[in-house]
C-alpha cells in the first residue's frame, strides 16, 4: 500500500506527481523511484486489482449457481461478515494506515534497524492478540452470533454459529498479511500484493467445486468456508515469500519474535505509537464493513434472502470501487505520509486533490451505468442453477442503490487515508462514528417500508455526509482544497456520465430485445451497451477538456 516519489515537483496532476526523481536525506535507506512510477504503479495496481475483482466476481458467480441467495448462503453470509469486520478493524488495512507512516518516517530518518525491529514485534503482537481473539469468539460463537442475526433462528442460526468457527482463524491471517504488506508496500513492493487476491479467490472456487460434491447438499455451503480459508493461507504464503525481495527478508518476519514476551513488546515506543494510532482507524478503515454488517443485521429482519442479496450486490458494488478508488487510496496514501513527515502540505494538498478528481472522473460514469443496467447487470452475473428471477430482481434493487454511494465512497477512501497521513487519526474516527450512527437510523426508518432499497440507501445519505465533513475539517487544516475544481470537474463528469447513462440503455434495450435472454446474447447486449456508453463518455470528456482525461490518456500512452 505504499509508493515513494518526489518530495517538490509539480503536482498538480497525477502526472505530475510522477513526475520528479525522489532525493532522500543523507543516510535515507528508503528506495528511489524513478519519474513515472506512481503512475504506473496506479496503472498496474488497478489491472491487477481488476483480475481479483472479476476473479471475485467468477467465485459469487459459481457460489450462486449452487446456493442461490437462500438461508444457507445468507448464514454464510453473516458468518463471513462478522470475522471480517473484526478484521476490518483490527487487522489487514487498519494495521496498514497506523503502521505505514510511523515504518516509512523511520525509514525516512535512516532508522533501518528501529523500523524493522518494530515491524518484526509487531507481527508477534498481531499474532498473539488476535490468536486470543479468535479463540475466544470460537468458544462464545453460540452467544455472539446472535447478535448480528436477529432474525435467524432454528438451524439457520445454528449454520451460522458452526461457519462462523471455521471462519474465524482468517482473521489471524489476514493481520500477519496486514502487516507483511506494510513492509512490501513501504519498499514499492506492489506487484504481489496486487495479484495476490486473485489467487485467493481461484483458490476458493477450486475447492469450491472440488470438495462440494463430497457434501451432502444441505451440507455443501461448508466447502465454500473451508476454500475461504485455504485460499486465506495461500495468500499469506504469496505475500511472506515477496519479503525476500526486500531488506526486512523472510527470517526477519518469521524468527525475530521467537522467545519475545508480550509484556515486553507492549513496552516498545515505536509499537505503542502504532497501537495508540490504530484506536482511531479500526473505527475508520473498517467503516465499509461495518456498515455491511449493519446492513445484513436490518437485513435479517427483512428476510432470510435479505443479507444475501445485499452480499451479492455489495461484490458488484466493489468491482468498479476496488478498480479504481481503492488503486488510487491505496498507492497514493504513502507519498501523502511522506509529504506530511516532510511537512510540504502543498504538495499533500495537490495531490489528494488531484486523486479526488481522478476517482470522480472514473467513478460517476460506472455509477451512471450501474443506475440504468443493474438488473441487467444481476441477470448476467448471478441469474444460473439456483438462482432464479425473482433473486435477480431483490439483489438488483440493492444493487440500485449501491450505486448512489460509490463515487462519495471512493472520496471517503482517500480523505480518510489523507487524515492517517497527518497522523491526525481521530478526526475521521468521530466522521466514521456519525456515519455510523446515521447508517443505523436511516436503516432502522427505512427498512420496515422499503425493504433493501432502503436499507443500502442509508448507507448512501450516510456516506456522502461524512464526505462533506471531512472536506470541511480538512479545507480548515490545510487551506483551500481546490473543492471548485472538484465541483467544475464532477459538474462536467457528471454531464457525460448521463450521455454515457443513455447510450448504455439505448444500445441494451435494442439489443436485448432483438436477441434474446441466453447467456450469449446477454453478453453481446450488456457488453455492447457498455462498450459503446464507453466510448461515448471518453469522447465527451475529452470533449469537454476534462484536464484529468489528459492524465488518464498519458498513463495509458505510458503503459
């Protein structure tokens, strides 16, 4: 999650920031990119993020066609939902955004040793505490579970606490790995660490497929919890052996906690930073998975379908937004540390700007298309084998309403992460809170009337309010934001994004009805649709001299 370039080029484009040579302080042992790597790091890290996403997409795709969005999958659901949002707060990116900047600031001072010692504690702490943690909720599962499933009963609720168990240890592993790619991202190790979730999700569709026949079929939905975890374990094992292209090494992460005391550990300086600076972004960073849990909870009570279907609309949701605003976050975040240690907050403030930009630019038109084609969209995806019509139609409305929230969640990932940088943690913790609490109301008044539509659409109000404080409490910390820039270029975006919208619908609609539903034909009428929607929206941003559809050009032409 990490990428180190230019400490005073000019930055006002995403070019820009790639453009100057980095030139450490004497005794620095942080690497040098060259001009040009942010953006092609962007560039690789969305095509990689690309294959995991539609990777992803492939593994709902064969876990619909054998469990639909029925109560077993919706078990699995929250089975799943409940480990990962404690990984979402504890582990994985909420141990990134709190490690990163105090490992990089080391680093940045020449503190080889220092950082590594404390990269090395850490992993044993992580692995302790959350061993505890997952040992612990094993034991209370029947009294948790629960709680996140108040409408499940009977066997359902018991499928729940028994997934829930076997699920659980990913949470340990997923909080090394967090912690592993901290390392690799702070050394401009990207590659793996893109790729590697593809591998997880192939993993899981092997077993899948393999071990489910070997099931009784109201058993078959454990096949689909045991390849989560091998694939969990292979991706670990992918991203500990990358640490050999790096000075930390594989010996350090493995062996350097041996015999080391855990009272010892909490003692360290360097970890306690960490651990105070991970208070605020556990609430933070793991905010998208808690609202999906708060989704599933409300959903529970709408139906046994219910917290399925906003399971399989979600993973839609996340294609476009891991593509892209995740790319962007992700790979911009440690050059904002960087900056902010150096206190050049000009060059901070231009380059958060200009990656706001770029996820508009790339967000609105997916957002337009996910408006007019979703049900389309759903048909395509999941409509096989177990999964009928009728389980179409109630995850496409989720989907709907997805939509209205992924541009402001791509803003809120990067704004986030713009606070982490500062080290000012606690401010969007206090934003994710309202979030939170404005999540729950509106789900809580909407769900009743309006089923899903009304329960993703509060995640949506919710959203796009935390965006606009933090804006506020940044543009206070650090000047003018360039927020009319923002206004200008998502006014124009937004402009295109409904020519693209119009085309898309035409082009299906005419398509859809000359052809057919068969499976070929839907992806020859979707296809062409979005195809053709594309091209149009490239045509009309350039049209309307977007300057951040030059930039996009210029990585592509760069490669």
């Amino acid at each position: 999650m990490s990428e180190r370039d230019d400490p005073g080029a000019r930055l006002g484009d995403l070019d820009g920031v790639a453009e100057a040579e980095v030139v450490p302080s004497e005794g620095v042992s942080a690497p040098r990119p060259r001009s040009g790597r942010l953006a092609r790091s962007t560039a690789f890290f969305s095509i990689a993020t690309a294959l995991s996403r539609i990777a992803g997409l492939v593994r709902e795709i064969v876990a619909a066609s054998y469990f639909g969005i029925n109560a077993p999958m919706s078990a699995f659901t929250i089975a799943f939902l409940v480990p990962n949002t404690v990984r979402s707060l504890f582990a994985d990116a909420a141990i990134q955004a709190a490690f990163v900047p105090v490992f990089t600031e080391q680093l940045e001072r020449g503190r080889r040793r220092e950082a590594f010692h404390l990269a090395s504690t850490l992993i044993f702490v992580v692995a302790v505490v959350l061993g505890a943690i997952t040992a612990l909720f094993i034991l209370f599962a029947p009294l948790v579970m629960p709680i996140f499933a108040p409408g499940f009963e009977g066997e359902v609720l018991d499928l729940t606490v028994s997934l829930s168990r076997l699920l659980f240890p990913i949470l340990v592993l997923l909080g090394v790995s967090g912690l592993v790619v901290g390392v690799l991202n702070s050394y401009d190790r990207f590659g793996v660490f893109a790729i590697a979730p593809f591998f997880w999700n192939v993993a899981i569709i092997a077993v899948l497929a393999g071990l489910a026949p070997a099931f009784p079929e109201e058993d078959q939905i454990y096949a689909y919890a045991i390849g989560v975890l091998v694939g969990t374990v292979i991706q670990l094992a992918m991203l500990t052996y990358d640490l050999r292209n790096t000075p930390f090494g594989i010996r350090r992460a493995l062996l350097a906690p041996v015999g080391r005391r855990l009272g010892e550990a909490f003692r360290d300086l360097d970890v306690r930073r960490v651990l105070l600076l991970m208070l605020p972004v556990t609430i933070s960073l793991g905010l998208i998975n808690v609202n999906l849990l708060v989704n599933s909870f409300f959903g529970s009570l709408v139906s046994d379908q219910a917290p399925a279907g906003i399971d399989k609309a979600f993973r839609i949701y996340m294609l476009p937004q891991g593509v892209f605003s995740v790319a962007v976050s992700t790979v911009l975040f440690p050059t904002l540390a960087r900056f902010a240690a150096r206190g050049a907050l000009g060059d901070l403030r231009a380059t958060m700007a200009n990656g706001m930009r770029q996820i508009v630019l790339l967000l609105m038109p997916a957002t337009a298309a996910i408006l007019v084609l979703a049900e389309p969209m759903v048909r395509l995806v999941y409509e096989r084998g177990a999964f009928d019509a009728e389980q179409s139609e109630l995850v496409a409305e989720a989907l709907f309403w997805f939509a209205f929230s992924l541009p402001f969640n791509g803003l809120f990932l990067l704004l986030t992460r713009t606070f982490f940088s500062l080290q000012r943690p606690w401010v969007p913790t206090a934003i994710a809170a309202g979030n939170l609490a404005i999540t729950a109301l509106f789900s809580l008044l909407l769900y009743e009337p309006y089923g899903v539509g009304g329960i993703v659409a509060a995640t949506a109000i919710a959203t796009a309010a935390s965006v606009v404080a933090q804006c506020e409490v940044l543009r206070r910390a650090l000047g003018q934001l360039e927020l009319w820039r923002l206004v200008w270029t998502a006014a124009r975006v937004t402009l295109a994004s409904a020519v693209l919208a119009g085309a898309s619908y035409g082009v299906w609609r005419l398509l859809d009805e000359a052809l057919g539903r068969g499976l070929g034909s839907q992806i020859v009428s979707l296809g062409t649709g979005l195809a053709v929607g594309a091209a149009i929206y490239a045509v009309a941003i350039t049209a309307l001299r977007i300057p951040e559809a030059g930039q996009l050009r210029r990585l592509l032409r760069r490669g």
